[in-house]
C-alpha cells in the first residue's frame, strides 16, 4: 500500500543524508527545517519510507506570488523511477493551491530537471554551480 503524510523534519535526514548528501561534508539539516509553515512530505510503501521532500516558504526575486522552495527532494535509491516522486510533488501542489500559494520553485539538480519538466517546471535563468552538488538550474511551477 503506498500513502503520503506529514513527516517531520528529522524523519526525512536518513534519506537525505544517503541520498542527497553522499561523500559531501554539506549538512542535511536545512535552515527553515523546523519553521511552522514548513511542510515536509514523505511516501510511504508498505510502511517504509521511500521519498521525501521538504517546502518551505521562501520567495525568489524573480517571481512574484506567494511562493514556497521546494528542497531536499529525493526517492530512495531502490524506489526511484517507480512514481514515488511524482505522488509526492503532486500531493504537495494540491497541499499549498489550497493554502492561497501561487508558485513552487526550487534550485534543480541538472541530473533531475527532466523530471521537474515532466511535472510542468520550467527552467528560469541561468546553469549555476552549488559547491560539492554540482550544476544547478532554477525551476518554478505557477499552482492552478
Ligand atoms: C529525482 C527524483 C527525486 C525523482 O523521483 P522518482 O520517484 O525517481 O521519480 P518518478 O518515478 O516519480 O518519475 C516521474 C517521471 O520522471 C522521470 N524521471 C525521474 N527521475 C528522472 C531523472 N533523474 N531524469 C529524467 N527523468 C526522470 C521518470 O522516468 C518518470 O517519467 P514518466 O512519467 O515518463 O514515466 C529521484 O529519482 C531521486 O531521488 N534522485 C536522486 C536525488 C536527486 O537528484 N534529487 C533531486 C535533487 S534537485
């Protein structure tokens, strides 16, 4: 059985330090980790966690709206390309539409953003570089 809940923030550190910070000496624990009005979301399959994701109320300069950053996105190596990701983003998209929020982004790994496009993200700006991660693109979504 697969479901999607709340998860605190500290539910989603084994999978992004394995997945998300492997070989890097970059902490998991994010700012905005414990804020009120971030939402971490996990997918569970057969009650073992398998993706992740955190969205924390951050606005780029770029964009205007009531925005939230998406981080911290990522399935466990063994349920990745299984639909998990997808679940959760779209979870998270009818979560905040339905707090007024009018825009998710988030700072895309290069290897990810075609998953990002393939659930409607367009890529905004510039290829920049995240010391250790690696080349990055910046992503929005406009909620409906
Ligand atoms: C990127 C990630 C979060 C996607 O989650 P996932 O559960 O594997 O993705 P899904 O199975 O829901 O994929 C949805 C669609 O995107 C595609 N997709 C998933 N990851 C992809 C990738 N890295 N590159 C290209 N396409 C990808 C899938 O094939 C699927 O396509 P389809 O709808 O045509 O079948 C996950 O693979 C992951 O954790 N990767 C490593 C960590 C990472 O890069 N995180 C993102 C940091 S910005």
């Amino acid at each position: 059985m697969i479901r999607i809940e709340e998860i605190s923030a500290e539910d989603t550190y084994p999978i992004r330090k394995n997945i998300l910070r492997k070989n890097m000496s970059l902490s998991h624990v994010m700012h905005g980790d414990l804020d009120p009005e971030t939402l971490h979301l996990g997918v569970f399959a057969e009650e073992e966690l398998v993706c992740i994701g955190s969205f924390m109320k951050a606005s780029f300069e770029g964009l205007s709206g009531s925005q939230y950053q998406l981080r911290g996105m990522a399935a466990r190596e063994e349920s990745q390309g299984k639909g998990f990701g997808k679940l959760l983003l779209e979870r998270a998209e009818l979560i905040l539409s339905g707090k007024g929020i009018d825009i998710i982004w988030c700072n895309a790994r290069i290897t990810a953003v075609e998953f990002y496009e393939k659930l409607g993200y367009q890529v905004m700006g510039k290829q920049f570089e995240v010391p250790q991660v690696g080349a990055h693109f910046k992503m929005f979504k406009v909620l409906k």
